[in-house]
C-alpha cells in the first residue's frame, strides 16, 4: 500500500490523493491478528505523506472484529480524517462536532436518497435501503429511489 501510495504521488500531488482503508472488515475472508495495532502503525506511516484525506471505515460487515480503529487513526494520522459505516446523520453531526472525525460519508443512505443533502438539511425522513438489491446489474435500486419532490407529486 505504502508503495502505491508513493507512485500515485510522484503522478498526481499528494494533497490529491486520498485513501480508504477497512482495517476491521473481514468481507472476503480479510482479517489481520491485530488490526487496531495494524491501523496504528499504518496511520504513523501515512501521516508525513500529506494525503488528501485518509477514509476508515470503522467496523466489520460481518461483525466478527472488533474495536476503536478511529481514535487511533485521529492520534496517528495528522491529516482530515473521514469515517463511515453505519452513521446517522445525528450521530455523523455529533462525530464531526466532537472532533473525533472531520466528516462522514454516507453509502447505502446516499444510495437509496438522491438527495440525502437536502433531506438532512430539512431533517426530513430518509427512504430505506432495499438490500435485496445491492451488487446487482441494472438500474432498480441505484437510479429509481425517490426525490423528496417526486414522493410528494
Ligand atoms: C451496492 C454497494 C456497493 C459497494 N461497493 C463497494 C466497493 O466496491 N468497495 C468498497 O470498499 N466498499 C463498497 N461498498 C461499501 C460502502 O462503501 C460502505 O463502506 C458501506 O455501505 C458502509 O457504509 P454505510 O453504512 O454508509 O452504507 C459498497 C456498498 C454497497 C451497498
């Protein structure tokens, strides 16, 4: 990672390049003996590299690991700091508010909410994410969710 990160930068500025990182996801059989020490180490490596942002993602799909890997990437990483998996949007605004993180970014939300922004603005409510229909081909569940103004024609 260390090394791609390298050659990406000699390509683009640094300050042009983020990364996401999963340290406690196990998809796909990934699991690591220690991935709080792992995202540690990995974060003090990152830290001089003036990245963009560097994005974790702060737990397991399967929930099989466990632990903080964000306190550690705040303390390690110098850099902004983003975080996902599972937020709220009050639950993003306190995280961002505490300085745990600098921001969160949202998938199955933004996913099943085209226009997630204004729905938060308006806190008003958000569509549910129909699982059945994630990873497939085609367009049902990725374009067809609807705005908060075609739900109210
Ligand atoms: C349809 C779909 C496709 C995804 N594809 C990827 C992917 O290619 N790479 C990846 O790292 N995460 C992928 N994810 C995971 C999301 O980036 C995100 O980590 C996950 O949905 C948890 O965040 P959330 O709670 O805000 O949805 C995907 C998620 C969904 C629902």
């Amino acid at each position: 990672m260390l090394e791609v990160i390298a050659a990406v930068s000699d390509v683009w500025d640094s300050d042009r390049v983020g990364l996401r990182i999963s340290p406690l996801n196990s998809y796909n059989a990934m699991q690591d003996s220690d991935p709080v020490a792992l995202t540690t180490a990995l974060c003090n490596a990152l830290s001089p590299r003036g990245l963009s942002y560097l994005h974790v993602m702060r737990a397991d799909f399967l929930g099989k690991q466990h632990g903080d890997v964000l306190g550690p990437a705040r303390r390690a990483f110098a850099g902004p700091l983003v975080a996902n998996m599972g937020y709220s949007p009050d639950e993003a605004a306190r995280a961002v508010e505490s300085g745990v993180v600098d921001a969160i970014a949202f998938g199955t939300s933004f996913l099943a909410n085209p226009d997630l922004p204004a729905r938060i603005k308006a806190n008003a409510p958000l569509n549910t994410p129909d699982q059945s229909t994630f990873y497939m081909g085609g367009a049902k569940g990725y374009t067809d969710y609807p705005t908060l103004a075609a739900a109210a024609r």
